[in-house]
C-alpha cells in the first residue's frame, strides 16, 4: 500500500509540530514537506522532539510546492495565512485540510 503524503503548513507552530509527530508516527502516512516562516533548514524531526527525518523546514512555500510530492496538504497557521497561502497549494492540483480557526 502507498503511504499518504502530507506536507504541513505551519509546522512549527504548538498545533503544526503535535500534527507533524502524528504524522511521523502513522505506518500510513509519509511527511514530505514542512513549510513555516521560521527554522529553514532544521529538520522536523529534531524539532518535534523525534529522530531525523530527512525532511528540512522550507519557509519558501512556492519552492516547496514545485520541489516536494505532496497528496494533501494540512494547514495550521492563522486566517490571513489561509488566505495567502492556499490558492497557491490548490493551483498545484493538491488536496487541503484546514485546520486553522478565526475564518469567517
């Protein structure tokens, strides 16, 4: 069976690093990409209090979102990075989850 690839968006964030270690630990999904405005270059894995993972924070999400494989992609951040960021991830033809609270 395919793993689910996630890409997370906020990840450094209080709610972004508990989904990042649920995702690292599901057998059924795989973390490809971890996108925030802070930690560029440090791997998700350390910075949710796990072993490396190989997957380095990008705080370029255009970057991201051309270099990375990602099934769906899970946002956590606030409502006006919502606004911004997530056009941008379904032009690429990405499945969204938001998670994000305050959007009216």
């Amino acid at each position: 069976m395919n793993k689910i690839k996630v890409g997370v968006i906020g990840a450094c964030g209080k709610m972004g690093r508990e989904i990042c270690k649920n995702i690292l630990k599901d057998p059924e999904l795989q973390l490809t990409a971890a996108f925030d405005v802070t930690n560029n270059g440090n791997d998700i894995g350390t910075l949710v209090g796990l072993a490396e993972t190989g997957v380095k924070i990008e705080t370029n999400l255009v970057n991201l979102l051309e270099n990375k494989e990602i099934d769906v992609m899970v946002d956590f951040t606030n409502a006006q990075a919502v606004i911004n960021n997530i056009p941008k991830v379904i032009e690429k033809g990405i499945n969204v989850v938001i998670g994000t609270t305050g959007l009216t």
